[in-house]
C-alpha cells in the first residue's frame, strides 16, 4: 500500500520514536511530577528534557513555555478559549480548519476574516487593515492542509507585536516542514500536531506559550499548590491538568532529533520535489483540475490536491484505495478553505508526502489517476 496521506499524520515513524516509546513504556511508567518518590521523579525529567528540545526547536523562551495537550486541536482550543471572550474581535485567514472556525464560533466571538492572496504583500495588507485596537487575538494557519499555501507568519508576526495584539499560529501542517522560531517571527502561541511533521506517536500535541493564558481549559490536579482550589498560574502547570504520559513526550523528544538531524531544508527540499512532480505530472492529463493554481517551491507546503474531472473527491479516493494508495478526498475538515477555493461542492483528492516517500509512488499514483479519468 502506497501512504499519501501524511497531511493526516506520517504513517511511517523512525526507528528511534519507536524505541523511544517502548523505552517510555518500560522504564518511565510513574506519574510524572506527581509524587516524590525515585520513579516519579524519573518521569518527571523526561518530560522536562522533551521540553527543552521543543523549545530549543521551535525558539521558544525555555521549557516552562511548553505545554503537552492530546493534539493540535486541543492546543488551539486552549488558546481561544483561553485568552479570549464572548464578543471579543478575532483575526483569522480563509483558509482555516475547523480545528480554528469552530472553537471561534462557538466562543461567541465576532470573527473577521481575512482573504489569503497568492501575493504575500497583498495578504499582508489584508491583515494590516483588519486589526483594529479592539482586536483580541490573530490566529491562523501557517500553511493550508489544502493547498499547502503558506502564509507570511513573520510578517504577519511582526505586525502583531507593533500592534500590541497577541498572534497565535496552527502549525499542523508547518513544524517539521518549515523552520518556525516563535521569538524571531512574533509567535506568540505555537499550536503543533506531532504526530505530523516531527514523526511522533498520535495522542499529544504542544502548545508552546510566549505569553499566559487567562482561562485554563480544563482544571485539575497539577502536582503543585495541592491545597489551592485555583488552577496554578504560571505555565505549564496551569494548562497541564491530570497525568502526562512520559512514554508520549519521549516519542515527541525522539521525533525533534530526527528531523533536527535531518534540517527542515533538507526534508521540505525532498518532499517539494515529489509535489512537483506530482503537481506537474496532472498538468499533462487533459482536463484535470489542479486546486492551488501554482506550486512555486518556497510559497506551498508539500500537499497536493486535485480532482479528477466526471468523478467525485470521494469517488477518486476510493478507486485510488483499490489500486493500492492512501489519499484523502472531501473536504478535509476544511470548509473555510473550500468555500475560498470555489471547491466546496466537490471537496478534492489530497496527496501529502512524508520523508520516506519514494519518487517510484508518486509515478504510481500518476499512472493510477491517468487510468481512472478513461474510465
């Protein structure tokens, strides 16, 4: 079987996560941060050296700033309904997953939304005129799980900070891909998925925090100030209610290396050049329908979407299944993006690549749309 579905999360790990879980699993099984006693303790320290790499990679402040969720989502939600109101004025781009529009919605929050041009000034400007001084909060994706498009997060960044307006980033289908340092590029709150681009284990994500969060999601016993009845303040305490899995946060430690050891220029050169090639290869079937109107390496995340013309997303996806290769079709729990791309009563066929995508799938893949569409 062919994955290209690693937009949803990379299928196959490195050797190294895989250790590194079992390794969690077999020696660090105490609750972390939870108790004085030598296994605790234990635990605890390979939590806060998963901390460290995570800041260090992504340029964050230290390892206080890093928060371990269950997913990318939830570090979204923490964010939004952590730091905003009912009524508050919210920035965001047209190309949002609902992991963003839904928390927003129903939050109560009235929502602005910005449209994402293929020229980054243009897009720049956009999000100029739409803060305003009662803006409570940017947030937007850094690259589309859609199209891949990605957005100029540091200009954008930067634009925040003189406005003295807190931007928070989905970096789902960014970290690991593209180099992201929150200090440099004005990230206030960094939501990452992973078990995306860092190759670590489903069921954790991080929040990366450059400034406090008002309300905590959820509340709970944290290991300190035990005889408080109020969530701690300080991060990451306040945010990281009941037990952590060390096992987890080694697999996400082990994840960083690998792509640490490999440079994200390196990975995005790989993975760019099979989009490329896919991306260019639909160019000579007649008729088929490209959904992002270019692929220029540097402005598109490796994600690849497509239809193939008399034939539903849906339809697509699942002939392709038959012939031996994993796509998504639909929407992508996407609609805002859909709804700008003109796609929405269709959705599209997504092809995602990883590191260990071989340019011999991508022909497969070529071939096997090209037999579908004379069907």
């Amino acid at each position: 079987m062919i994955y290209l579905d690693n937009a949803a999360t990379t299928r196959q790990k490195p050797a190294a996560v895989f250790r590194a879980v079992e390794r969690g699993l077999r020696e660090f099984s105490a609750n972390p941060g939870r108790g004085g006693h030598t296994f605790s303790l234990r635990a605890a320290e390979q939590m806060y050296a998963a901390r460290e790499k995570a800041a260090a990679f992504f340029g964050a402040s230290g390892p206080e700033a890093v928060v371990f969720t269950l997913n990318c989502t939830h570090s979204i939600n923490c964010v939004i309904k952590g730091i905003t109101k009912p009524g508050d004025r919210v920035v965001t781009s047209n190309l949002e997953h609902n992991a963003v529009m839904r928390p927003l919605a129903s939050r109560g929050v009235r929502i602005e939304t910005v449209a994402v041009s293929q020229d980054d000034a243009v897009t720049l400007e956009a999000f100029r005129q739409a803060i305003t001084a009662d803006t409570a909060l940017v947030i937007c994706t850094m690259a589309s799980n859609v199209t891949g498009k990605i957005l100029p997060i540091a200009a954008i960044g930067q634009l925040c900070r003189s406005k003295g307006v807190p931007f928070a980033v989905d970096a789902a289908q960014a970290a690991g891909v593209l180099p992201i340092h929150m200090r440099q590029m004005g990230i206030d709150y960094l939501c990452v998925a992973p078990h995306k681009g860092l190759y670590a284990p489903m069921g954790i994500g991080l929040l990366l925090c450059e400034k406090p969060i008002a309300f905590p999601l959820i509340e709970g016993g944290t290991g300190v100030n035990s005889a408080d009845l109020f969530q701690p303040q300080n991060l990451p305490e306040r945010l990281e209610s009941g037990t952590l899995s060390p096992a987890l946060a080694m697999g996400v430690a082990a994840g960083i290396d690998f792509v640490a050891a490999r440079g994200t220029e390196t990975i995005y050169a790989h993975e760019t050049d099979l989009c490329e090639r896919l991306y260019n290869g639909l160019a000579e079937v007649p008729g088929m329908e490209r959904i992002a109107p270019s692929f220029k390496r540097g402005n598109y995340a490796p994600v690849v979407s497509f239809n193939v013309p008399g034939h539903t997303s849906e339809e697509t996806a699942a002939y392709l299944n038959e012939k031996g290769i994993a796509v998504r079709g639909g929407l992508h729990c996407a609609p805002a993006a859909h709804r700008a791309l003109g796609t929405i009563d269709r959705g599209a066929v997504r092809a995602s690549v990883s590191v260990f995508t071989a340019p011999a799938e991508i022909s497969a893949l070529l071939r096997a749309v090209k037999s579908y569409k004379k069907l």
